[in-house]
C-alpha cells in the first residue's frame, strides 16, 4: 500500500472508480447547484485519480490545484491530463501537504479534497488541518482504508496476516512519522463533526477478475510478512494458487469521508 509508484496507482485506479459511493457526489451537486465555477484543491493527488473520477460528475464548471510531495507522479499526470468545458483552469503544486500545510490559503477553495491519502498521516496532522478548515465549505477524502480485507477461498491464517498487515499500516509510510493506518475515518470524523454535518460511507474494494491487481495487493502482503520474519509460506502459496488459477477475490472496506459546512 505504500509503494506510490505510477503503475500501482494506475492500477487502482479502475478499482477505486468502481469503489467510491455515489451518494457522495449527489451531496456535493445538491450543496453548489447555484455555484458557476467551484474551486478544488486535491491533496496526494498522484496520478490524478480523483480528478478523474470527481471531474464528470461534478455538475458546475472547476478550477483545480492539484499537489503532492512527488514529481513524478505530478509530471505523469500533467502529460496525461485530459480536460473538458467544465474546467476552466488547472494548476500543479510540487508540494509537502504534511509539513507545509499552513502554506495553503484554504478560503480560496470551496472543496478540499484527497484520495487514499489520510491513511498515511501522522495523527496532529488531522487536528492542525481541521483548525485551518473549519470554515471550508466541502472536504471529501475518499477510499480511506478501514482495516479490514479478505480473500477468498479464506484460509486459516487469513486473519493473522491481516492482523500483520494492520499494524504495518500504523508505521511511518515514508512521510518521517507513524501513519494513522486504519482509523483514519473514525479520527477525522470525530474531529470534523464539531463543524461540519460529516459522513462516512462505504467504498468496498471488490476485485474479482483483476488477478493482476490481485497479486499486486499480494505482493503488499508478501512484505510485510518478509518484514515480520515470520514463516507464512503456506499461506503466500495458496493465495497465489487461488490467483493463477483464477479462483480468487479480494474484498478490501475503505470509507469516504464527507464534511458539509453546518
Ligand atoms: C496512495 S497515493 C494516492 C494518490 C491518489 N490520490 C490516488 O487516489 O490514486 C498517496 C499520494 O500521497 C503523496 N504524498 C505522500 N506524502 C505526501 C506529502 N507529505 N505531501 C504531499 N503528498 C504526499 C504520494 O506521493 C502519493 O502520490
């Protein structure tokens, strides 16, 4: 989960579009359906992925910042931008969203938003991002991993490794601090609930036929198990068995996060 390189982030990518719950959108068209022109500042925003899912189905016309701390996946997404009439300007921040976040003027945007970013936080960052948001009107963070996966056919050590895979999910992702992992969604909630009317919805992975994505995310697990020195041989062997003969799902529960301005 951890490893941001352009090709796994293309890889989610389908996966997630299917994933993100519906019933957000609906609120956010209702919240500007007499705004022109919404400005949308994207954080971790990658290879764009969540531009390229808000972007059609956001009704109004957007400007757009889009930030992140690698310009790789920055100038990856530039080459391959595609916009529309709806969007009147883009614009791209090589930027740390962690240790430069009271750089951003946040009343300039009427959303602030993200995808698969929180999980890979420190915890103050939620506290100091509420106290420079609470005026912000919208802020949508979606595919929030919840701490939980399963693949089938299930296996007895299903829970063990994900147990391991759990508390890997707590360790500093690169970003010099311990990530908050799984209770990413509870946190920013119970944080933005003072404010703001917050939701928090289902956005399930559910693969079945992408057994290319499958071993990826097995892979992950692989890691983490080497890192942990423990001996889960049987069990890595039996789930790439189940992918290569294509007898194997992964359901992954994520949540999207939303806060409306009370
Ligand atoms: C899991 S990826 C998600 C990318 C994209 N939003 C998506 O949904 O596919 C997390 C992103 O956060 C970025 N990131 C990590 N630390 C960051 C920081 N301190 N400031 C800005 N971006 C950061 C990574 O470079 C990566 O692109």
């Amino acid at each position: 989960m951890h490893k941001f390189n352009n090709h796994w982030l293309k890889l989610r990518e389908t996966i997630d579009k299917k994933s993100r719950n519906l019933k957000v959108i609906k609120l956010i068209n209702n919240k500007f359906s007499k705004k022109d022109c919404i400005s949308i500042i994207d954080l971790g925003t990658g290879a764009g992925s969540n531009y390229n899912y808000l972007k059609p189905k956001l009704k109004f016309n957007q400007d757009w910042v889009f930030t992140d701390i690698s310009s790789s996946s920055l100038n990856y997404f530039k080459k391959n931008l595609k916009t529309s009439k709806k969007i009147y300007k883009t614009k791209f921040k090589i930027f740390d969203v962690i240790g430069e976040l009271e750089k951003i003027t946040f009343s300039n945007y009427n959303i602030v938003t993200g995808s698969a970013f929180l999980d890979i936080l420190p915890r103050n960052w939620f506290y100091k991002f509420h106290k420079f948001n609470i005026k912000t009107e919208i802020i949508l963070f979606a595919l929030n991993y919840n701490g939980s996966f399963k693949f089938y056919p299930k296996h007895k050590n299903d829970q063990e490794i994900i147990n391991l895979f759990n508390i890997d999910q707590k360790t500093d992702k690169g970003i010099g601090s311990k990530a908050i992992g799984p209770d990413c969604s509870k946190l920013i909630n119970n944080i933005f609930n003072k404010t703001h009317h917050t939701y928090l919805m289902n956005s399930k992975w559910d693969v079945v036929k992408n057994y290319k994505f499958q071993k990826y995310f097995l892979n992950f697990c692989k890691e983490v198990i080497k890192k942990n020195n423990i001996d889960y041989s049987l069990w890595l062997k039996f789930r790439y068995q189940c992918i290569t003969k294509k007898n194997s799902r992964l359901i992954l529960q994520n949540k999207d996060f939303l806060a409306i301005k009370k």
